[in-house]
C-alpha cells in the first residue's frame, strides 16, 4: 500500500508538468503580441514595451523562448508563487478569497447528493419496480436531461426571483442560506448520477449469494439490509462520490456564474473572458493539484473499503 | 397432477413415530414474464435422525430449489410454494410464520452453498462471519463469540485458525473457504445440514477430503444430512439412501447399494451407465439422449419419456406412480420392474 502510494505519487508529478504545460502551451503560444493584448486598445510606449519584456521575458521568441517562460513559471509556483494577473492583482491572494467560497458551495451539493441520493437510492433499490422507484427514475432522468445552464437560470427566476424563497443571488461574502440554492442546483447532478448508482448497486447485491447465506443463517432481515448488503453496495458510491467531491471542488463555472458566487469557477471563468492568461493558467494549476489529490484519496479509500482490492 | 404415494417401510421407518424432517408432495412454481415454470411436482422424501440422504438430479431437476424451500430462503418472487408440507419434528414449516421459520434456520437446519467464495460476504473477515451467526442467534459476546469461531475452524481443520481468523474470504483456497463455510452453519450444532452441491468447485483430490470431512463431522455431531449433488461418485462412500430427482420430481428411492446394484428408473440407470469405466479399455461413453426438459412445457405423462430407451404408448399417456419395489424402494416407472431386472444381470 504504501509503495502503491508513493509511486501515484510521483505520477502525480509527471501529471502535474504534463497538464500545466498544456494549459500554458494553449493559453499564450497562440498569443500574438501579449503586450498589446495586456494593454488592450491603448497605445504602448517603447518605455512600457521594453520595461515589460523585461518582466515577462518576452526577450526569447520561438518554443525555445516559450520553454524558457514555462520553467520561468514553474520555479515560481514551487515557491508558492502564482504570479500576477493582467490586472495586477496577486492570483494567490483571488484565489485565498474565491476558494472558501468554493469549498463551502461544493460541501452543500455533495451533502444534498448524499442525504437525498443516496437514501433515495437504497429505498428505490430494495423496493424495486414499485411506485418510488419508477417515480425517483422519471425524475432523475429528467434531471440527468437538463443541463446546468438551463436548470440555474430555471431554478433562479422561479425559487430566487417569482417566488422569492432563496437570494436570486448570492454576491461577495455569502451566506449558507444564499448558498443554498445554488448548491442544490450544483448537486443535483450527482445526485441523480448518485441515486441511479446506489439504486443498482442494492438490487444487485439483493440477489447476490451472500445475501441467501445471512439468510440461511437466521439473521432478521433489516441486519441483512444495513450490515451486509449495504456496506456492499455503498463501495460503489462512495468512491463515485469521492471523485464526485473533486470536481465539484474545482469549482462549477456555470452555476456560480449565474448565481454571481465569487468561488473559483467564477474567477476562472472571467479570466477565460478578459483573456486573463496568468489568471486562467494559476488558477487552472492549482485545480489539477485538487484533481489530482482527491483521485489518490478515492483510490486508497476503495482499497480501505474493499479488502479485495490490493494494490501493489 | 399426481400424487406421489411414498409408502413407509422398514428400512425407512424412523424410531419414534415421525420422522425427523418430511417432505409431503411439495409443489413449487417460478412465476416469470414467460410464464409460469412447475419447478418441484410433487416430491416427497423424508431424514431421520443421523442418516445421510443424497438428492441427485442434473441442473435445473429442482434439487437445490427443494433444499431452499426446506431453509425457507427460495427468492419470492419468482419462486413460489404452491402446495406441500415440510414437517420438521413433526410441525408444518410451511404453516409458520417468518419469525419461527427465521428460528428454525442455523438452529435446527443448516445449509451449505456450492461456490463458498460467493456464498460468503466479501467484505467481512471469516471469523466476523462465523461469529456473527453466534452473537445474533445465540447473544455470546464478541470476545466468546471469537474463541468460538475459532474451535469451530478448528473443528473443519483449518490449519492455524486462531492466525487465520481475521482473513478475508478471497485469502483462503477454495477447498478452506467450504470448511469455513461449513464452519460457519456448524455455529448453532443444527440437527440437520442440508449441503448443497459442497465440492462441486473443488479439484477432485480436495472434492473427497471436504466430502470425508462432512461425513466425519455428520458421525462426530450426529446430524442428519441432506447432500445434494449431480456426481454420483460423490453419493457412493457417504449416503445412506439416494434420491434421484428428475423434471421436479422424485423418479427413483432406493438404499445406495441395491440403487448402485440394480437401478430400477431408466433415467438412474442411464446415469449409472454414462459413467466411464477404468477396467473396460476403449469403451464408448454411453449418454442419455436428448435434454431435460423445459419446465414451463413438461412432457405428458412420464416427463422422461421423450428419452427413455423403454418408452411404450403408456408412458406418453398416462404419469406413473411410485412404485413400490419392496426393500424401501421406490421407482416411478411403468416398467420398474423391467428395468431392474434388466440391470440386475
């Protein structure tokens, strides 16, 4: 286990260089002139102009002056150091502020993913073809049809703006109840994919020949239920929600977008707008880190939860 | 439908009046989107006190469906008991209600499955396993309850038991995940254990130390046994009496040695003889021609007809009923008598 862990590890590594010199390739080397670009419309003095390929070392052309600023930024971000974006400002300082926000957000989805999914999932698994579990199918097959960028604005006119049960939105510094909302648009989606896995996953292990074991053993069934087919059929969910938590971690674009939540996916997705390319390229390097961690932990929690696995 | 007509005799009466467990003209039927299968028609058989009984058939003769309606375990839906008794000391299992049938189980009568690895729970240690049975059934504490588990693979011969108890099912060989097995439905000293199919996993040289461990364990704890399996060199060192199941019914019963000696039912006979041989050089395997059949379309009369080598118009029209050979035996077949003599030679 341990070696298994240490060689991901260093996987890890490689992954870590390999993503964030593609993010980097495709952010500037498409780039034409990045100083007009960094100055937009407004003329660029010969001052500026040489006082900024200075700073960014602009200096080398061509893939040999392209590595060159890549190894530049990577020095930098092993000290903890994300640069600056375009607009001055300190990209680890935004992302101290945007990613609590994130985090508290992707904590609410994964919490409704769990208590309604999940429990919904047993429930549809052991009553099999009964009304629930044909209803909880129609719906999360409704759900699972709707993409986020019509179910945001959907839930936000209705439940926000029409009926004003929730903060249409939430602003800087929200609260838990004006994350609300958006966290159970956020989570809607796993839980579907959530409630479709546990309800398979228990009927499967229903008719699995364990099951005929505890029986034959004399055990009342709720024990069958929860201690055996249960730690079972949750094997499954837990790991998808465990990779379930790492995405929603790196932060949901479209959903803190519409509801206007300064978390990572809103940092991002603005600097994807303004061309921001140090803003989008810190941001999306901490993000594969994230990915990355969370990953290794599904996968030593899987061989926790399952004594059959075994890594070597 | 028929009703079988299993006359007590003799060799088959059991000490004290009734007999220990007794199946009367049990019918049970799996209800699908087809249609309805008639998997058990009517079988009969009774155990006494510390005697081996072998339940032989091919796959889909009901064999194992007849044991898990015993153990109360058949999967409702599909499966249904239509119609029968299954007494247990005398008392209708079928009668009672889940909670005293939930009793019965690991109590009084205990199974054992084909393919131990399945049968047991991946995810928990064998020695949680067999102790679960004793906390939830008999309330012995975790720590008793461990010690026990312990004699108890001690007991199925397993080498180093009080080291291999936190193991995993997947840890252990296949030959020691049946003696956990057997470990475990050995918990609760049942009075009666049905194996169903114990080494059909198993390469043969383990198939016969698993099997002499049971009869051992049968003769130490003076259980009766139920042992169902489709080999019939398996039957022979260790039952007392056979019976061979066909089309969801009981076609033959008959003490192992005359049953061996002179099959009194094609079908047994055809069994017997589809057996290769070590002294007769280049033989040709005989087989029993054609397929079992379709359970949701049974042939008329005799179900064995369509592959009997004695079939006669008799046997299209009219089901036979047991006929009883003298010596406890039993043969549900027009010609019983034919064929035994037949097989006598």
């Amino acid at each position: 286990m341990f070696r298994y862990i240490l060689r991901r590890l260093l996987q890890m590594v490689l992954a870590f260089f390999g993503t964030t010199l593609i993010v980097y390739a495709l952010t500037f080397a498409g780039q034409g002139d990045p100083i007009q670009a960094l100055a937009g419309e407004r003329p660029v003095t010969p001052a500026q102009r040489a006082y900024l390929t200075e700073k960014y070392h602009l200096d080398a052309t061509g893939v040999g002056g392209f590595f060159y600023r890549y190894v530049d930024y990577v020095k930098n971000l092993l000290q903890g150091n994300l640069g600056e974006s375009l607009t001055g400002r300190n990209i680890g300082d935004i992302l101290q502020q945007a990613w609590p926000v994130t985090v508290r957000l992707a904590l609410i989805a994964l919490a409704v993913a769990i208590i309604f999914g999940v429990s919904a999932g047993v429930i549809a698994g052991i009553r099999r073809a009964s009304i629930f579990d044909n209803s909880t199918l129609v719906l999360t097959l409704l759900v699972l049809g709707i993409p986020t960028i019509v179910l945001a604005p959907l839930a936000q006119f209705f439940l926000g703006v029409k009926w004003q049960l929730f903060p249409p939105t939430a602003g800087s510094d929200p609260t838990f109840y004006a994350l609300l909302l958006p966290g159970i648009v956020l989570g809607s989606l796993s839980l579907a994919t959530a409630l479709r896995l546990t309800r398979a996953s228990v009927a499967e292990n229903l008719r699995a020949d364990y099951v005929r074991t505890a029986r034959s053993k004399g055990l009342v069934k709720r024990r069958i239920v929860i201690v055996h087919v249960l730690r079972n059929s949750l094997i499954p969910v837990v790991t998808f929600l465990g990779v379930e938590l790492g995405n929603l971690m790196s932060g949901a674009i479209i959903t803190e977008g519409v509801f206007n939540i300064p978390g990572v996916g809103f940092n991002l997705f603005r600097g994807i707008r303004t061309e921001d390319g140090p803003l989008v390229v810190g941001i999306v390097s901490v993000l594969v880190v994230v990915y990355l961690v969370s990953n290794l932990v599904v996968d030593v929690l899987y061989a926790v939860l399952d004594p059959r696995i075994r890594y070597e | 439908m028929t009703h079988s007509t299993v006359e007590p005799t003799p060799a088959s009466a059991t000490p004290e009046g009734g007999h220990l467990l007794e199946l009367r003209d049990l019918h049970v039927e799996f209800r699908t989107n087809e249609g309805v299968a008639q998997v058990i028609n009517g079988v009969s058989y009774h155990l006494d006190a510390g005697e081996t009984l072998a339940v032989l058939g091919e796959s889909g003769s009901g064999k194992s469906v007849t044991a898990q309606a015993i153990m109360g375990i058949l999967d409702t839906p599909p499966a249904f008991v239509r119609s029968g008794q299954i007494l247990y000391r005398g008392q209708d299992l079928l009668t009672q209600s889940e909670e005293q049938r939930r009793q019965v189980r690991g109590q009084e009568i205990a199974m054992i499955f084909q393919d131990a690895l399945s049968a047991l729970n991946p995810v928990f240690p064998v020695g949680w396993q067999i102790g679960e049975t004793l906390r939830q059934r008999a309330g012995m504490s975790r720590a008793d309850a461990r010690r026990r588990a312990i004699e108890l693979m001690d007991l199925v011969k397993i080498p180093g038991a009080a080291k291999r108890i936190g193991d995993y099912p997947h840890q252990f060989s296949g030959g020691m995940r049946q003696r956990v097995m057997i470990a475990m439905a050995l918990a609760l000293e049942p009075k009666v254990l049905i194996a169903d199919e114990p080494t059909t996993a198993l390469d043969v040289t383990v198939q016969a130390q698993i099997m002499d461990l049971l009869a051992d364990l049968r003769r130490e704890l003076n259980m009766a046994m139920i042992l169902i399996t489709h080999d019939l060199g398996v039957v022979a060192g260790v039952a007392d009496r056979i019976a061979v199941m066909y089309a969801g019914r009981i076609v033959e019963h008959a003490d192992v040695r005359s049953l061996y000696k002179a099959p009194a039912h094609p079908y047994t006979k055809g069994l017997l003889e589809s057996i290769p041989r070590l002294d007769v050089r280049g033989q040709e395997l005989s087989t029993i021609k054609g397929l079992p059949p379709n359970l949701m379309h049974i042939p008329s009369g005799c179900p064995f007809h369509p592959r009997c080598p004695y079939v006669q118009q008799v046997c299209v029209d009219v089901v036979p009923h047991d006929l009883v050979l003298g010596d406890g035996r039993t043969s549900a077949c027009h010609f019983a008598q034919e064929v035994r003599d037949d097989s006598a030679h």
